[in-house]
C-alpha cells in the first residue's frame, strides 16, 4: 500500500470518526454559530477561504501533471471546479446579513478541502492508469449518467440556497421553515442536492477517491441535517411534517 492508498484508507476510517463525533458535537457555523469555536470572522471571508483553496489545489495539480492534455481529465476538472467556483466566488457574495464564522470552523474545512483536493487530484492526473480516462470515456454510461447526477445535485443545491436566502426580507429577524423545492421533503435540501452531487462525481470518474468524497459529505452533512431538522421541529412543530418531511435524504431520513 502506497502513501495515496493510505491517505484514502485514513480519511474513510477518519469520516466514520467524524459522523458519530457529530452526533455529539455542535460544528459552530450558521444557525449554530458559537464562539466557543475561536474568533469569529466575517462568513462571507471565512466561506472564500474555506472553498477557495481546493479550487486552486486542483488546478496546479493539473498543470503540473503529465496529462495536461488529457481531454477527459479537462472536463472531469471542469466539472469538479463549478462547484467550487459557485462555493468560493459566487454563494458567499449572495448571502445576506452579517453572520459569522468561527475562525477553527473555517480552518478545518479548509484543511479537509486541501486534502480533499489531494485525494481528487491525485487520482484524476497521477494515479489512475495512463490508459484509464481515454476520450472514449466521455460516451460511457458511468460519466454520462454521473454526469447529469451531479448537475441534479448542483441545481438542487442552489435552488435550495436561495429560498433559504429569501425566506427573510432585509430588516426581517423573524424564523421561517424552508418551504417548496426539495423542502417538501427534507429539511436540508441544499445538502442533498450537494450529497447527490459528489455522489454523481463518484460515479463519472467511477473512482475510490470520489467514493470517499461520498463518505465524507455525508459523515459531515448528516449529522448536521439532523440537528437542523430538530431545531425546525421544536420551533416549528405545528408546521413541519415529520411524516413526510425526513432530514437530508427524501423518504428515508
């Protein structure tokens, strides 16, 4: 086992840690800002730090590869940074108000992006056979069908970002329950639609490196849909439908 295939080993061992460390553990961000966390930042300077580093990680990794011509590895790479074009330069500038983020919150997701990167990257123009990601690997069904899964996911996750950005109207401070798109169905539809991204890149690049990705958004992401959908039910109890209504995936939980 090689240093790549350790660091992968370690991470799915460590996204197991981290989802049940969750369950016990209040990451102090968003709704659940705390100071306890270290010093609080502006959320819009903590969210571009957070996002911006695995963008830049992944294109450095490329350009210094040997398949910078990789016509396959291009797209895959260009898939991969939308998504983090949107999360560092496009979603924190459309956020509203003046929350926080605490300062250890935003180092640690950018210490998991880095990685993440590494892991990404590694695979895409390092580790995978030299005859893997062929251009007849665009016209496969596992990029195609991961392909139109991830651009589901994003869409999902955007529109579900901006009916939470405009639940309130400036100068509002009341609490309103998300309502309509995928909020029929989970309380935190923009995690699904990111959970349902990467799980479309784990299946376009049909890799272990994506499929760990998977692990780790959901070790992240579940226990947090999980408090949210406690905080929505005891402040929104007569409102929210537990029947139907489950927390980061639709009909399941």
């Amino acid at each position: 086992m090689d240093g790549y295939d350790m660091l992968l080993l370690i991470m799915s061992v460590l996204a197991v840690v981290v989802f049940i460390a969750l369950y016990f553990v209040e990451a102090g961000y968003g709704v659940f800002y705390n100071r306890k966390w270290g010093m609080p930042i502006n959320n819009k300077l903590g969210w571009v730090l957070m996002e911006l580093p695995v963008f830049i990680i992944m294109l450095v990794l490329w350009l210094k590869s040997s398949r910078v011509d990789n016509i396959t590895c291009i797209v895959i790479l260009v898939i991969f940074e939308i998504h983090y074009l949107n999360r560092s330069l496009v979603f924190p500038f459309l956020m509203r108000g003046k929350s926080k983020m605490a300062l250890v919150i935003m180092l640690l997701g950018m210490l998991f992006n880095c990685i993440n990167a590494i892991m990404q990257g590694g695979w895409l123009f390092y580790k995978s056979p030299t005859d893997y990601y062929t251009i007849e690997w665009l016209t496969t069904p596992k990029f195609i069908i991961g392909t139109i899964i991830f651009f589901v996911g994003m869409v999902i996750n955007i529109h579900s970002d901006n009916i939470i950005r405009n639940l309130r109207q400036n100068g509002d401070t009341k609490h309103y329950l998300p309502k309509g798109g995928m909020f029929k169905y989970v309380t935190s539809a923009n995690y699904f639609g990111e959970l349902v991204e990467w799980i479309g890149f784990a299946i376009l690049t049909y890799s272990l490196s994506g499929a760990v990705f998977v692990l780790w958004t959901f070790a992240n992401l579940a226990p947090r849909a999980a408090r949210i959908y406690n905080h929505y039910k005891s402040e929104f109890g007569d409102e929210l439908d537990t029947k139907k209504v489950k927390r980061i995936i639709p009909f399941i939980y």
